[in-house]
C-alpha cells in the first residue's frame, strides 16, 4: 500500500470524511437542542404574556441540562452555545422583539441560567461520570437534588439583581418567582429530558407492553384533563393514583410520559385561569402559580423517588441474579466440591464434582452418610461441625473420605455458616472442599525424608545449622548437645549473638558478612565451652531458595580441640629438647637465620657462646645415664638462670650447648655473659648421694657482620677449643669488627 510518511494513504484520505461525519452529527444533535430550547423558551415568554399570569415551571434550563449529562464533556461548550442562542431568538419571539436595554437584559438573563445550568451539569458529572444501568439512582437523586437547589438560588439571586437594576422590579418578589419556577423545571425537565436522552427507543416501552403504555398514558391524560377542565371540585388527589400505576408498571417511561402530561395540563390550565385552583377566592394569578408550583413539586416528590427506589431495586435484583448465576456457574463447574447442609445434614445442594472427585452420583449424595467418613476421623469432625454450628466461625478440617471405588481420598474442607437462600431464618452450612490426597502424601514423603535427615544429622559428629538473612537459626541439629551443652530447640528463632556471646561474636561477624554476600568461607576459632577451652573450625556456605534468592547461610562446624592439641605437641616436639625442655637444635637453626637478617639490616653484632661440659663422659660411665641426665637437666637449668629472657638457649645435642645473644654493644657485656656461665658451676651438682664438681667450657664470637651462620659457628667453635686446651673450665671470647 502507498503511504505518506509512516500513515497510509487510504488512511489519510478517509480522515476528512470522518471529520465531516462527526461535525455533521453534532451540528444535527446542536440544532436540535436549539430548536427545543427555542420551543420552550418561547412557549413559556408568549403563555405568560398574553395570559398575564406568571410562569409557573420553567422548562428551557432543564432540557439544556439533561442534554448536558448525556453527552461527553467536550460536547459542552457547542451545547451551551447553542442553548445560549436559542434562549435569545425565544426572548425575542415571547417578548416580540428586542429594544433598548433588552439586549443587555437578555445576555444578563442568559448568563444567568448558564451559571444555573453548570452547577447541576458539573455537581452531577463530578459524582457520576457515566449514567448507566448500575447506577445507583437513590443516590443520583440525592446530589441532583442538592446541586439544584445550590443552583437556583444563584440564579435566582443574580437574575433579581439583573431585573432590579435594569426595569425596577421588586428583588424578593423576583427572586421567589425565579426560584420557584427554575428549581421546579429543573427538577421535572432536566429528569424527564435525561431519561429520555438515556432511553430513546425504550421510551415507547418494552416490545410487547407498548400498547399498554399507551392505554395508561391515554387513562392519566384523560383523569389529569378531566381534574382541571372543572373548577367546582378539589380532585387533585385523583391524579395520583393513575400517575404512580403508570411509573410502577412502566418505570422511567411511564415516569416521563406521565410528569409532562401532568406539568403541560397544569401549566397551561393555570395560566388559562381552569381548573380546581380557582376554588380559592380571592386569589391572583401569582398565587395561582404558586399552587401549580406545589402542587407539581409533590408530585415530582411522590413518583420520582418511587421510579429512582424502582431503578435501584431492578439493579440489585439484577446484582443478585448475576452473582447466583455466577455462584451457581462456579458451584457446578468448580473441580471442588461445593455443597450446602442444613442442620440435620441434609445436603441442599451437591456439585456434579462430587461425580468425578469421589464417583458418586448428586443424588445418591444428598442423604447424611456420616460413614463414608473415616473411622479415624468421625469424631474429630463431628466435633469440628458442633463446634461450629456453636461459635459460628469458620472452620477448616482435613480428613479422609470413601470414594464409592472404597479408597479414601483426604479432603481439606472450608466450612462456614450462612443465612438459607430459600428458607428465610434457618442457617445452613456452605461446604466447600477439596482434593488434597497427592498434597498430603506429599506432606507425608516430606516429613519422612525430614526425619531421615534429622536422623542422620543429629548422629553426624559437626554442629550443622542454618541461619537465616536476619541472622537468626532455623535449624540446628542435635550434636551441639554435645558440643555447646544447648538444646536445638533452644536456639530456634534466636541470633548468633545472642547465642554465641558478644566477645565470640565479634570474631565471627566478618565470616558472617562474607557469607551473607554470597561468599564461601572457612576458617578457625578458639572458644571456652564446659569449662574446656576448645577449638574448632567452621565453614559458611551460602543458601537459597528454590527460585535463586538468599536464604541466609549453612555452617558447618567440627570440634578440632585433639587436632590442635596434637599439632601442638608436634610442634614442640620439633622445637624443644625432651630431656632438658630448653630449645633444640632445629629451633636454635631457626632462630640464628633469623638474628643473622635482622642483625644484617641493623648493622648489630651477634654473640654465640658454644658450651661443653667437662669430662661428661666420665659422669656417664661413672655413676649411669641416669645421673648424667640430671646432671644435663641441672645445668640447663642453671644455664637459663644465668643469660636475659631475650637470649636463646638450646641444646645441641649430648653434652653441647648453645646461646644465641643480640644486642651486644661491647666486648665487655660479652666477657660479662660468659664469665657469669662459667661461674654458674662454682656450686656442685648433688644427684642422689653423689656430690658432683662439673665445669663448663665455652667458645664465644662476638661478630659484626659474620658473613653467614657457618662463619659465626665457626669463629665460637675455634674459641671453644681454645679454651679446652687453655685447660677448661674457662672461656674463650673471639671479637670481630666490633
């Protein structure tokens, strides 16, 4: 297809004719609002003139009104215009033309019933945007009633003013007349106009009762011009009857038909000088009006609330209807099984479900059959539905029911209590249930593979859990009885912190963050349980729900108390001489590495002292191992007690020792260190009933710089021999750049 830019050109040409369409239906719908309000207007003007009686309902603002409310808003301002239009060739043709200043009277006139005209129009609008079947017409009623008695007394208020300043005229007097016809045209025409509008065809009646209509409009126009074609009797009261037979049988139509008739007879006897109203003598046209005025106005009081009460009533008759037959459409359609139960427990009511739910047929249901009931469960509920018969509330049961194959089925049922539709005053039951066997064997799999789980992790050797977003445990299982002396279900619904401690807790919150974000973690803690201090290690993984969300996290948590200790004991194995407790060699190798690259970067010297006991061989095979062992023992003892906390003591190995200084400023603290060892011997080593002299010999090397450990070792190692040969029992000290 050709197209103009992204529209096709079949579209854009039909446009226009589109446009004109609508331009054509409005301007019809406007002259024809013009040709009624001019009918009116001028019908109302030419009575009044030349019967020189005052108006006794006034028509135009009415029929403005009604035509106003049923039609969208933005048709408002062609209809105003037009209704303004039509008001000012009406003033002209009642009043036989326009002189002087009754052009300006008649645009402040005009004006006037448009400020009238918009209150109702707008009050009505703003409360019911669109006027339809469901309307609430009571309601309707009540705010159009209001907004116009709002309305015309603005009206009357300012057209007073009006006439006032420009012809004279008293103001009360002509805000009463004003009021009183306005308010009364407002209430019949306006009402009348928008029924009329909203009918259309159905103004003629339902197809089938037309002629009936006709038959009791012709009977009300012939009572209503009978009453005022007589001015001898007060039968005024006869109107009413066939008036309100007309809007019982007819509704909005009769309603119309029947007020206009009425108002036109009134209107026009009135002004004529006919009918009952001239009973009363003495009495001025004026007054005459009045009565028509009260008289139409009870009228309108009378049948219009009866054809609003009667819309609203075929409403909700018409709401009832469609929610039975919307209940009855799911009752009988519904996979569930829906039933209504008196008393005795007769079923009222049973669903077709009951065929394919438990295969029974409605009939062959509706009988009280309380064994197709479980045994198990009939006096659970039997207690359930006394209960609620007593109390009244709701009650929702779950129980067993047989299928007429003989297997039971579980039933989940909701039952409540409500007013009989077709037994006024009796309650009755409303049962609703349904299928639940595959939900419960569900249920039952769940909870057995719960247990298993249960089983299996209360019996593993590790605190597991799982904590949620807030921080709070949602499940632990049974081992931290042994572990933290808690029962699990102690610790349900509480927080990590309020379970572990603030002291514990601030050592584990950062792996508790991490975990939260969605991070694996594992790590190590100490912690004092039962007097005990233990350790353990514990991993955090993340958890989620079956769609993918965080759930919180799982830990896992393994008492490692025995490990720790073991590797402890290794560790000190591996470090420590067993005989003597003082450090080994291994850790005198470790150590001496390290001094060597601190000293190295401090430019600080290193004192090693190597120490040799004196003829230790000889303790040995003269007295046993047993005795050079304490004697090793004692010496390492006095060894400890002779060097600073600061210097390394070890054991190389027999009867070899080793001390390890820093922080040596001079030879003389060396010299100092070493003399105070060698005198560490000057007491003698009693073991058992041996009194025994020992001596040591010690090689030390004070270096700056040595270059390397080997070099170290060896420069004290040189000394050592030195002082063996010097005869023992001594020392000898190796400077070297310091």
């Amino acid at each position: 297809m050709l197209t103009v830019g992204t529209f096709p050109i079949a579209m854009v040409m039909h446009q226009p004719q589109q446009r004109r369409q609508v331009f054509l239906a409005l301007s019809i719908e406007m002259a024809g609002l013009f040709a009624a309000v001019l009918v009116t207007v001028s019908y109302s003007l030419l009575l009044a003139r030349h019967t020189g009686s005052v108006l006794t309902i006034w028509v135009p603002n009415g029929v403005v009104v009604g035509a106003l409310l049923s039609v969208p808003r933005r048709k408002w301002p062609h209809y105003l215009a037009a209704g303004f239009l039509s008001f000012l060739a009406g003033r002209v043709l009642g009043h036989g033309g326009l002189l002087g200043n009754g052009v300006a009277v008649s645009l402040a006139l005009g004006l006037c019933n448009g400020v009238e005209i918009l209150i109702v129009a707008t009050v009505v609008r703003h409360g019911f945007p669109r006027i339809a079947k469901d309307t609430r017409f009571l309601l309707l009623g009540r705010i159009a009633l209001g907004s116009t008695l709002v309305a015309c007394v603005a009206s009357s208020l300012l057209a007073a003013t009006v006439q006032r300043a420009a012809n004279g005229l008293p103001f009360w007097t002509t805000t009463d007349w004003w009021f009183r016809s306005h308010l009364l045209g407002m209430v019949i025409v306006a009402t009348l106009t928008l029924v009329a509008l909203l009918q259309r065809r159905r103004m003629l009646g339902q197809p089938g009762r037309r002629l009936l209509l006709l038959r009791d409009v012709t009977v009300l126009t012939l009572v209503t011009v009978g009453v005022f074609a007589q001015s001898r009797y007060p039968l005024l009261f006869v109107v009413f009857g066939p008036l309100l037979y007309v809007v019982f049988q007819h509704r909005f139509p009769g309603l119309v038909f029947g007020i206009a008739i009425i108002a036109l007879v009134t209107s026009v006897a009135t002004a004529l000088g006919a009918g009952p109203f001239q009973l009363i003598v003495p009495a001025t046209p004026a007054h005459q009006a009045m009565l028509a005025q009260i008289f139409l106005g009870v009228l309108c009081i009378t049948a219009l609330p009866v054809a609003l009460a009667l819309a609203d009533r075929r409403r909700l008759a018409r709401r009832v209807t469609e929610s039975e037959s919307r209940y009855r459409l799911l009752a009988d359609y519904a996979s569930d099984l829906v039933m209504r139960i008196a008393r005795d427990g007769t079923r009222r009511y049973v669903s077709p479900s009951v065929k394919d739910m438990l295969g029974w047929d409605v009939r062959e249901f509706l009988d009280y059959r309380p064994e197709l009931i479980h045994p198990e469960d009939r006096e659970r509920v039997a207690t359930a539905v006394q209960e609620l018969w007593n109390s009244g509330k709701p009650s929702l049961t779950q129980y067993r029911l047989q299928r007429r194959s003989g297997d039971y089925i579980w039933i989940e049922a909701l039952v409540r209590m409500a007013p009989s539709p077709d037994r006024p005053g009796e309650m009755e039951l409303i049962y609703t249930g349904r299928d639940i066997t595959e939900a419960m064997e569900a249920e039952q799999a769940l909870a057995d593979s719960e247990k298993r789980l249960r089983t299996i992790t209360d019996n593993v050797p590790a605190v597991i859990a799982h904590i949620d977003a807030n921080e709070r445990y949602t499940f632990v299982n049974g081992y931290v009885r042994e572990v933290a002396g808690q029962a699990p279900e102690d610790m349900i619904g509480k927080t990590v912190q309020e379970i572990r401690g603030h002291v514990l807790y601030v050592t584990l919150k950062p792996h508790i963050e991490r975990a939260l974000r969605g991070e694996s973690d594992t790590f190590e803690y100490e912690a004092e349980y039962g007097g005990r201090h233990r350790y353990f290690q514990t991993t955090y993984l993340p958890a989620t729900t079956g769609n993918g969300q965080p759930s919180g996290f799982y830990a896992l948590t393994t008492e490692i108390t025995r490990i720790k200790q073991a590797e402890q004991q290794l560790s000190y194995l591996a470090h420590y001489d067993v005989l003597t407790g003082i450090a080994n060699r291994r850790f005198f190798s470790e150590g001496i590495n390290i001094a060597m690259r601190h000293a190295s970067i401090a430019n600080s010297p290193l004192l090693v002292m190597l120490i040799d006991i004196d003829h230790f061989k000889h303790i040995n095979d003269t007295y046993g191992h047993a005795t050079g062992d304490a004697v090793l023992l004692e010496i390492a003892s006095r060894l400890k007690a002779s060097i600073r906390k600061t210097d390394l003591l070890a054991r190389l190995g027999g009867d070899e020792f080793v001390v390890l200084c820093d922080d040596i400023a001079s030879h003389e603290i060396a010299e100092t260190l070493a003399e105070k060892i060698t005198r560490a011997m000057d007491t003698s080593i009693i073991v058992g009933p041996h009194v025994l002299k020992v001596t040591l010999s010690v090689g030390a090397a004070l270096c700056r710089d040595a270059g390397s450990v080997d070099a170290l070792m060896q420069r004290a190692d040189e000394a050592l021999y030195r002082a063996k040969e010097r005869g023992r029992a001594c020392y000898e000290l190796s400077v070297t750049g310091v």
